[in-house]
C-alpha cells in the first residue's frame, strides 16, 4: 500500500465515516484523536458496548434536522388585537 493511498483511507476513517468523534470534539474543546483513543481502549474494557452508543449518535448526527424542534412564531397577545 501506497503512502497515497494510506492516507485516502486515514482520511476516510478520520473526518468521512460519520463525524461522531470530530463532533464531539468540537463540541466538548477536545481534540478528535483523543477521544477516538479514549472511545477505543472504553470499548475494550466494556466489550464493545459503546460501539451501539456511536451508531445511535451516527445515526442522530446525520438525521439532526429531524430532531430539532421547530421554531414556531411567537404568539401574539391577546391584548394585542
């Protein structure tokens, strides 16, 4: 394997698959790499259970549109008529 192409798939694996990590980093101030490591050596010691965790937070990221609540006007006063 090519140094090219290890870096297409480093790429993939990194910033394409589904953002959970990078996410979260953002959102926490932390480094991405960190918490995939820390998500690694957490999944060996639980057997693998937080793996359902970053598929369900996989699936919420990518349908987020569906779950945030719709902003709806306000209400007029019905002292304003």
């Amino acid at each position: 394997m090519s140094s090219e192409e290890k870096n297409k798939v480093v790429s993939l694996l990194e910033f394409q698959l589904f953002g959970v990590c990078s996410w979260l980093g953002d959102k926490l101030g932390i480094k991405a790499t960190s918490i995939r490591i820390y998500f690694i050596y957490l999944s060996f010691f639980t057997f693998g259970s937080p793996i359902i965790v970053y598929f369900i937070a996989s699936f919420v990221l990518e349908h987020k549109h569906f779950f945030k609540p719709t902003v709806q006007p306000k209400r007029r006063s019905v002292w304003d008529l």
